[in-house]
C-alpha cells in the first residue's frame, strides 16, 4: 500500500517530537548549572514549551490512531532514527539520518518559540 506524504509527516513527526522535549529538557539542566541571572524565568518558559508540546504529541497520537497508523518500535543509534509503523495494517520501516532528525527538531524548536531562521 502506498503511503501519503502526509501519513509520512506524521509517523516521522510523532518519533521527532520526544527529541524536542529532551533537548528543552537538558537545556533546563544547562540553565539550572549557569549562573544566569533570569534563571526562574527562562525555566518558566522551556517549562510553557514542554507542555505545548506534550500538547501536540497527544493531539499527533489522535491523528495517528484516526488514520489507523501505529507505531511499532522505535530505536536510536548515533547513526539513525529507526522507525517501524504500520498503515492500515500494511509495515513499513523509515530511518532518517540522525543529522537531519537534529535538524528537524531545531527547525521545530524555532517553531515553537517563533523564530525566523532566515534572520540567523
């Protein structure tokens, strides 16, 4: 059976979006090591993000489940993000390069906060 690209965005997007939340999370760690003065506020403000995105994951696993995809495993190396799914009871299997998943969660990083990258 073949998959939309639509389907794809969204397998591809459900295994990122855990990454996102690590990366706010270390960056809490980071922030809590600092001497940065606007410590409280900053965290307070990862904090926000965390939870729009734990937000999105959920409202990503509806989708999933309307379409009838699911996920079946996941495994990270230093070299890919393996990604095993089903569609409508049809398996398939992706593995992005970790260096374009790292750049897919900064890109949704920016999204989040609102940034321009073309301004950067």
């Amino acid at each position: 059976m073949k998959q939309s690209a639509e389907e794809l965005e969204l397998v591809k997007k459900y295994a990122e979006m855990p990454l996102l939340l690590d990366v706010i999370e270390e960056d809490k760690k980071r922030i809590d090591e600092s001497s940065v003065i606007l410590k409280r506020e900053l965290k307070f403000y990862l904090n926000a993000l965390q939870d729009k995105v734990t937000t999105d994951i959920y409202e990503l696993k509806k989708a999933l489940r309307n379409r009838d995809i699911k996920i079946i495993e996941q495994k990270r190396t230093k070299e890919n993000l393996t990604i095993s799914y089903s569609i409508q009871g049809y398996q398939h299997k992706m593995s992005p390069l970790m260096s374009r998943v790292r750049t897919d969660v900064l890109v949704m990083l920016a999204d989040y906060m609102k940034l321009d990258l073309t301004d950067m």
